[in-house]
C-alpha cells in the first residue's frame, strides 16, 4: 500500500506485540498520504508522531555523547534509519523541542 502511494520507507522500528497488538513506528517521507495508505489497506494507524532525525557518527560512544549533548529525558524509542541516521521519539513534545535546540537542528 505504501510502494503504491509513493511512500518511501526511511526507517522503521518493530513491529512489536504490546497487549497482543502489533506495534511499530515508520519515518516516512509523507506522513498523512502514508496514513491514508495505511487506513485505506485496513491498517489501524494510532498516531502521527513528530520524530529527532540526526547525523551520528559510527564510533563507540557516539550515542551517549549525543543524548548529552540534546538533554534526553524521557526517549519512548530510537532506531537507525537506511542513511545511518538515528531516530529519536520522545513522550513529551517540549522535549523534543528542546534537544533540536541544543543539538542545533532548529
């Protein structure tokens, strides 16, 4: 449904089970034709949620120096993208604000 759409998938966490429903996240390039795909395919689609996509270097440590640097509190999930990028979700949006900020990507 996504291919059919245009809809490139950029990352992609999961699917997981979570009270015996499959979750998982997708960093498209499209998210609300990604959604209407996705519902009109027959998949429950809960939320659309804005994301932290930054450059991160491939050396030990470069994780932890990152969370520091962007004043994580409260990371829901991170994963890799398919240019190496990390993908950060966080459960309060002020927060996310606030590490764009000290990470420079506003």
């Amino acid at each position: 449904a996504l291919g059919e759409a245009g809809i490139n998938i950029n990352g992609l966490s999961g699917p997981s089970t979570v009270d015996d429903l499959l979750v998982g996240h997708l960093l498209v390039n499209d998210p609300d034709v990604a959604r209407t795909a996705l519902e009109a395919a027959g998949v429950r689609v809960v939320r659309v949620q804005d994301v932290l996509v930054a450059d991160i270097e491939d050396r030990p440590g470069a994780l932890a120096d990152l969370y520091e640097k962007g004043g994580f509190l409260s990371v829901a999930f991170a994963y890799m993208t398919t240019a190496g990028q990390i993908v950060i979700g966080m459960d309060h949006p002020d927060q996310l604000v606030d590490a764009r900020t000290h990470l420079g990507l506003v």
